[in-house]
C-alpha cells in the first residue's frame, strides 16, 4: 500500500473514538461520518464501518492518488481502491491501444485451401471456396536470415483449435502462427464442421505447417477432435500437460487443454499480455474484430459480448477464433524457434572438390 510505512492517520482513530455506542446505535442507513468514512446497518444489528483512501490524506496525497490511478488506469483503479466489485462490468477484455497497433497488420489471405477428395484424408489442395485461410506459407523465413551452406530454416508452429457443436451454433475456429514471431499464419472458422471432420481438417493443416504442435481443447466436443487426430490418424504431436498423481507416484499425461472458456486466467491471462505488449500479429480482419467483442461481466469474468447474458455452461459452448488464438498462442510458448535447418544441395564441381580433397587426406595417412 502506499501508506505503508507512515504513521496512521491521527483523525480517523479521533472520529473512532468519539463515535459513541448511542451514536452508532442510532444509525439506520448508510451515514457518511468523515469522506472516506461510511457507517452501514447490517439485518444483524451490528454497524459495519467502510473505511476508504479518503480518510488518510496523509498516506493519499494528490501525487500518490495520481501516481496509483497511472498505475490502475480505468475500471482497475474503482475496482481496487473505490472496491467497485461490478466496475469491469461492459469494459473491453483486450487492450484497445494495442488492439489498434495490429490494424496496420491486416490484410488478405494469400489464397484459400480445404482438404483434398481425391487423395489421403490429410492432404490439402487449393480451393477458391476452401475453409483454410492462408496469410504465410509454411515456408516463409519470417525474419531468419541464412546463409551457406543453410538454405533455409523450417521454423516451429503451434496450433489452437475451439471445438464447436457443428450444428451452426458456433463456430470451431483451428489457428496457426509461428512459434518464432507469433505471427499468424493461418486460420479456419467453420460452423458447419462436426468435431470429427475437424480433426481430419486439423491434421492436414499441421502436417502444411511442419507438423505444428497442436493444442485443442479437451471438453465435450473436443476430445472427438483430439481422439480423430491421435487414433485415426496417427497424429500424435498433440499439447499435452502433466499432472503428478500422488496415489500412484507418477507423472501421467492428458491430452489437450482442460478447460475452454475465455475465462481462464491461464489461458486468456498470457495471450491478453501478448497483444498488450505487441508480441504477437494478426492478420485476419475476422479475428482483429472478434478480440473487440469481448469484454468483464459484472463478476469479472471474461466473456464474448453476444453470450453475456447468457448462462456460464452456455458461455462455455461458444467457440471462436479468440480462443484459438490463446490456444495457439500456449503451444507457441513450449516449442523452439526454429524446428530444423535445410543445408543447400552442393554443387557437381563442389562434389568433385569435396572428394579430391578426401583423396588427398587419404594419401597423407599412408
């Protein structure tokens, strides 16, 4: 606390002790006795005194109050020092300055992809109507720089999917940016996919972007998703935690992420830090208008404005591309920058030279 540190404030303790019992007694509704000091009836006959910053303008001063309110601009300075329990309620979940920093990053995708009919269930083709939305190809260098003998580097992508119902409810949003810049590099918003053809979607998609490290939710729908890719398909670089099981004094695996509302401090908490501190680009227009649309509740939860109203398990049903960022984001954080690096093919001379120069060694041993 500011205060801290500094004798208490001598009026406040006067105000306490001159408050007799028949004065106290007397009270019947919210009294303010001093600014910053509130007396309050309770139903059980005891007074209740709420104490705020205002009663110590010793420990308050102006600079301090303006120094705090730097610190906790907005709703976070009434909810902490005004104890505003409902101040966040309709706030924006997402910061709105760095929100507007990525607008310079939006723009078309490249070209449009969906999985290919005629060949193996994991394959993609171009499709002018396809569900896939490419912006960076998985081949793009990003800001790697290589030189010989490296011809290029094939850099790490993680990948968030939010499972929807399939039954245009909601949509099942898959995302996926590079590990190394966070860029985003591709992106599907489908609600007429059932969980099941997204994990076919799911793995082709990977498989394009060097076998990316994928993280899905695990609830309802999504452990379809999760069984289609790891059992069908094969695809077994699936984000996993692990949680030590005392019973049996082990480490044991769980496949996806646990819970898939925005709510979750460790899920949304990481990704709102990213964007606030421009760690990460975005490129769909879609995905840039969906972070404006989520907001507090009144109990500071974080949730999409067109389900507020609604109930907390039918919040948790609703899935985007927000979501699939977090996610996408998370998986980021566990895998290097780079995945492996291609060494250029020599050339026919090179060879001859490279084995001359073998002979030679050779020579000198005999």
């Amino acid at each position: 606390m500011p205060h801290m540190g500094k004798p208490p404030a001598v009026n406040v303790v006067k105000v306490l002790a001159m408050a007799t019992e028949s004065i106290l007694t007397a009270i019947t509704e919210p009294t303010v006795i001093m600014p910053g000091l509130t007396a309050r009836p309770t139903s059980t006959g005891f007074i209740s005194v709420d104490l705020g910053y205002e009663a110590d303008p010793i420990a308050f001063t102006p600079e301090v109050i303006a120094a705090e309110k730097a610190r906790l601009p907005g709703w976070r300075w009434r909810k902490e020092y005004e104890r505003d329990a409902t101040a966040q309620a309709g706030m924006p979940a997402f910061d709105v300055k760095a929100l507007d920093r990525q607008k310079r990053h939006l723009r078309e995708p490249l070209y449009r992809m969906d999985l290919a009919p005629t060949f193996s269930r994991d394959t993609l083709e171009e499709n002018p109507n396809g569900r896939v939305y490419i912006y960076v190809e998985p081949d793009d260098q990003g800001e790697h720089t290589v030189s010989d003998p490296v011809e290029r580097v094939i850099r790490s992508c993680g990948m968030g999917i939010d499972v929807g119902e399939g039954v245009e409810q909601s949509d099942s949003t898959i995302e996926v940016f590079f590990a190394d810049n966070r860029e985003q590099a591709a992106e599907v918003a489908d609600n007429q996919t059932n969980p099941t053809e997204l994990g076919r979607l799911a793995v082709a998609l990977a498989k394009f972007y060097n076998d990316a490290l994928v993280c899905c939710v695990r609830p309802m729908h999504g452990i379809t998703t999760i069984r289609t890719m790891v059992d069908e398909l094969g695809y077994h670089n699936v984000w996993h935690e692990r949680i030590a099981d005392r019973r049996f004094e082990k480490n044991t695996s769980r496949l996806g992420w646990r819970k898939g509302e925005a709510s979750s401090a460790l899920l949304f908490g990481r990704w709102q830090d990213a964007l606030t501190q421009d760690d990460c680009t975005l490129h769909s227009l879609a995905t840039w208008q969906d972070h404006q649309q989520y907001q507090f509740d009144e109990r500071g939860r974080i949730c999409h404005a067109k389900v507020a109203a609604l109930p907390q398990e039918v919040r948790e049903r609703h899935g985007d591309r927000v979501v699939g960022c977090a996610l996408a984001y998370r998986a980021c954080i566990d895998l290097p920058h780079v995945k492996d690096v291609v060494k250029r093919r020599p050339t026919v001379i090179e060879q001859e030279i490279e084995r001359r120069q073998a002979a030679r060694k050779n020579v000198w041993r005999r």
